[in-house]
C-alpha cells in the first residue's frame, strides 16, 4: 500500500509493522507527531509521560520485559533523558528499542541547534538517519532487528524538514514480535560497579562490530558518477538539496548510519574523486572523521555551523568555488514583500492577563518553555530569562538566593502546567527545603498547549483522550512543602493583581496557580465578542499594551476584530472610559 506521508508518519508505521510493542514519549517539535500516529494504533500501548527521563526508562522496562519498545523525543529531550541512555548502552536490551530523536536546525521552536549525533558518539549506540520518509520508514522498521542482534538501543535521528516533509511511502504490513522471555540476569542489568565494569568490554566489542556493519549496509551507499571531479559525503536532508542541486552529475557517498561511521568505505570513495567535500548541517561530526583518516576534505570552511542548508546555499557555496553548477534554474524575480507576522499569544489568552499584571507592578519574571514564552515579545515584554525547562523555578530560588531582599519582593517564577509536572516540582522542593522566599507562578491553561493540545498528568485524561488519574496541583504543592497556595482567574485583573502583591509581601515562598483552560480547547465556548464605543474612546492605546491580536488602532480609535475575539473581557477592565463593552454578561 503506497500512501503520501510526512516523515513523522512514516517512522511511526514502519515502528507498528516492524513489531512495537510499547510508546512512552513527551511531547516536543519537531518529534510529537511520532506518538501520535502510533496513538491510532490499539493494539499497542501509548502513553505521555511526564518527561522524557521517565519516557526512556519506561521503554527500557518494556524492554527488559521482552517487547519491542519505543521513546520519542525533541532533541533537548534527549538532555534530560541523557542519564538512562549512557547505561542503557552498558546493559543493552532484550526486546529491541529504538529511541526517536528530532533535531532543530535553524531553531524553528527550540531554545538551541545541538547536534544530537554527540550522544551517540558518547554513549556508544548506533545512530539511524533517514533523508525522506520513505526511508524514515524503512530505517524505523530495521531499527529493532538492529537493537536485538547488537544488543543495543538505537537512536533513530530526524530533523525538522524531514519529520515534517512528504513523500511516497510503501506501506507493508504489520509483523507480530512474540513478547520474549524474561529471565534474571543480574550481571546484564544491574549496574552496580562490579557488573558495570564487566559490561565495559561488551559495549566496545559490539562498537567495532557495529563500525564493520557500517563498511556494507543499506543505511549508507556510494553512488559514483562519470565525472569523478569532486565527490561529496552527506548524510540526512543535505542528501536531497546535493541531488537537487547536482542531479547525477557528481558522486555522492550518502550516509544513513552516522555513527559508528565506516573507514574504508570512506577511503575507498575518497581515492577514486579528485577533490571531496562534506556537506553536513551542524556540527562537523563526519568532517572531523573524515579529517581524523588522514583524508583531505572541505566542509565547514565553505558550509556553516548554524542553521539549516537549503538548494540555494549549496548552489552558492559551489559556485565560489569555481564549478559551474548546471541545470539549477534560477529564482524568477524577487520574493513578494509581505508583513512580519511575529508570534504572538492567542486572542483570549488566559496567559495575558497575568502577564500584563507582572508588567504593570514592575515584576521581574523568571520564564520557562511553553507558548507562555510568547510573554517575552512585545508589547508586554515580559520575560527576563528563559532557560529550559524548569529552570524558572530553580532559577528563581538561586536569584534570589544571591540578591535576597532586594529581589524577593519583586522577583516571579512563571512556569506551564506540563512544564511543572515534567521538571518544576524539584525545582519547588529545593525552594522549600532550601527556604528561599521565592514566588512561583503556574500558568495552568489545562493542556500542553505549545506542541498541540497533548493531556499531561494534571489534565485527568491519557493519550487516548480517556479519563485518568488527574494530578491536584494545590495538593501537590502543599506536598512539596509549600504552605501558600492560591488559586487565581488570570481574566480577573483585580483577583491577579492583589494575589501576586500579596505573595510577594509574605516572608515565605508561595505558589499562585492561575488557572483558566486554553481557548483554543474544543470544550472552550467564545463568548460574544467585545466591542468598542468610538465616541467613548479617547485614543490612550492602553488597551494595546496587553499585545491582543484582536485589538488594532485605526484613525486615532481602538477596533476589536469579531472574528477573533472571544470576548474574554480583560481589556473591557483595562478602559477607564467605559469604551469597550459587549461581553455576554
């Protein structure tokens, strides 16, 4: 069965029908859509878990059940899930598991461009990299014969353009993998030193076995062409934008195992070019191997580091070297100027009106990731620090840890609901237990908003939308040893203006919860939308200021826009001049 899919699709029909048993991930772009795909599926189990650490180590304990298991993750949350994938190559597996990673080049929602191909250098463990979804899939379903007949888990790599680029899939079917016995092996999984330093040796041996497999498989092929002139080594979406750019017109050693890389197949296709280069987006991970031979090769001299390539860079790059790139046609005229359109908080935002509270009271503001970033633009400005996740937390016990007084008084953590549950509740019990007079504000929209509406443990609903566990988060922080806990509508400006003043007084830390459900949620109704009494308005702009994609300024008076207000009322109480009005009372 042959069907258009996106590279995220793909690598979750060829994880079904190579025999997956279990899928525990987090959500993250440029990764999520794995896990959901494979969600469709009922007869595997699906979950989100709370972070990517526990995503991992639940996969692993499918694993060493005996089922052919799977995490998916964006590539920071292969950070965080760093410390059970470096044991994870000592112990290996017994039903084959495959970790998804999806890098972000050019940052497109992401807070860095690491390279995710440095775990797999450091922790040992092969490394698939697929260049379109046809081979997305192909390297998915091979990924867990890979990990059982080396033993290992396997770090299959995508990237932006390709997760979410389409092309031509052959779909075959599904094919069952028994569940496997379990049996005891406290030398193979139990890494207390004496057993750690036994499996050592293992994990080099199965390395030099993996870097033999590499000269000869199917994830990496030399295709030579008449003119021997140059030759390039590639790997990922660069592949594409080579071809496109070249055609056939020059040799080409692709790359789908980036590690371990092989020597002599890289050898052998450097004898027979005149010049070679490397074209590689990121970090120069197959340059220096290629440099580390002793062969002679041109990559991050003439390709950048940062961002993403593109047909056009490649192009460019040749060109001033000197080779006339043919049959590449040229871009016909200038691209169409049209308005910067910058991200920005929805209409209706439960976020703005604690936002614009924080702004008013002169509030420095600890941030974290989630669509609540959107904070930081302007015209609210509202953010001082983003980091990753739970870092607002953390962050805002050392700040005020290291200023005291002077900050205490006028310093907030903000921090998403998901975002608390996968890395703030730590955070909250070293600002207890360390007794900092910290506020922590959680931004408590109901969902995990920024990656597409996936339910987090504090939203009483899994992955399938049934109803689950639902975690209590005044409970929760009380738990943690927070004695003030309060809950606030962020539509009601009085209610969050008298909340965070009086939070911030106290001599102890505190927690506010703003709590209203994200607009965009189906179960969420618009009420009737606002609308402004021209005569009334006196041209102030303050209703600006809350950054309202809905509110513009025209002829010296606000508009509200109809067809994206909802009508949440915050900027009716920001008018002193009764100019706005309308609600469904």
């Amino acid at each position: 069965m042959k069907k258009l899919l996106i590279g995220n699709e793909a690598v979750a029909w060829g994880l079904y029908n190579g025999g997956i048993g279990l899928v525990s991930s987090y959500p993250g772009t440029p990764s999520t859509e794995i896990t959901e795909f494979l969600a469709k599926h009922d007869d595997i189990h699906s979950e989100w878990a709370p972070n990517e650490k526990v995503a991992m180590e639940t996969a692993f304990g499918a694993s060493l059940a005996g089922m052919r298991s799977v995490c998916a993750m964006k590539h920071v949350g292969l950070n965080v899930a760093a410390d059970p994938l470096f044991t994870l190559s000592y112990t290996g597996v017994t039903g084959g598991m495959v970790v998804c990673v999806a890098d972000d080049p050019a940052m497109h929602s992401s807070q860095n461009e690491q390279d995710s191909r440095h775990y797999a250098i450091a922790a040992k463990v092969p490394m698939l990299e697929p260049s379109d979804s046809a081979e997305a899939y192909v390297f998915a379903k091979s990924a867990f014969e890979l990990s059982e007949k080396y033993d290992t888990p396997v770090l299959l790599r995508m990237c932006t353009r390709i997760a979410h680029s389409q092309c031509v899939v052959d779909i075959g079917e599904r094919e069952e993998a028994p569940l496997k016995e379990y049996v005891k092996q406290p030398s193979k999984y139990i890494m207390m030193p004496g057993y750690a330093k036994q499996r050592h040796p293992v994990v080099e041996e199965r390395t030099e076995k993996l870097r033999a497999l590499a000269e000869e498989c199917m994830y990496n092929r030399v295709e030579m062409a008449d003119d021997r002139e140059i030759g390039i080594i590639t790997s990922g979406c660069s592949y594409l934008y080579v071809r496109e750019v070249f055609g056939d017109s020059v040799s080409v050693l692709k790359i789908g195992m980036p590690n371990p890389l092989p020597e002599k197949l890289i050898r052998d296709f450097a004898a027979n070019v005149k010049k070679l280069y490397v074209i590689e987006e990121l970090d120069p991970v197959i340059e220096n191997h290629v440099k580390a031979l002793g062969i002679e090769v041109t990559g991050k001299s003439l390709f950048s580091a940062i961002g993403e390539f593109s047909q056009k860079t490649i192009r460019e790059a040749f060109l001033k070297e000197g080779y006339a790139v043919k049959d590449v046609p040229e871009a016909q005229g200038e691209a169409p100027a049209v308005p910067g359109r910058p991200p920005m908080m929805c209409s209706g935002c439960p976020h703005r009106g604690m936002y614009y509270t924080l702004v008013k009271n002169h509030i420095t503001v600890l941030g974290d990731i989630g669509c609540y970033t959107l904070g930081a633009v302007a015209p609210l400005n509202a953010l001082d620090s983003t980091l990753c996740m739970g870092a607002s937390i953390s962050g805002i016990h050392g700040f005020n840890a290291a200023r005291g007084k002077e900050t205490e008084k006028k310093t907030v953590a903000v921090i998403g609901d998901s975002t608390f549950m996968h890395s703030g509740m730590t955070g909250l019990v070293n600002i207890a237990y360390n007794a900092t007079n910290s506020t922590v504000i959680i931004l408590d929209n109901s969902i995990t908003g920024m990656t597409g509406h996936q339910q987090n443990p504090t939203t009483g609903y899994n992955i399938k939308g049934d109803p689950a566990a639902k975690v209590n988060l005044e409970a929760l922080c009380k738990a943690l040893g927070i004695n003030r806990v309060r809950v606030v509508d962020p539509y009601d400006l009085k209610a969050c203006e008298e909340a965070v003043l009086e939070e911030l007084a106290v001599e102890e830390p505190s927690v506010i919860i703003s709590r209203r459900p994200c607009v965009l949620l189906k179960y969420v109704k618009p009420k009737t939308p606002l609308q402004v009494d021209t005569d009334k308005c006196r041209g102030c702009k303050k209703c600006m200021k809350m950054g309202c994609p809905s509110i513009s300024f025209k002829e010296g008076k606000a508009r509200i826009d109809k067809t994206l207000c909802v009508g949440c009322g915050v900027c009716e109480q920001l008018c002193a001049f009764g100019a706005i009005g309308g609600m469904d009372k």
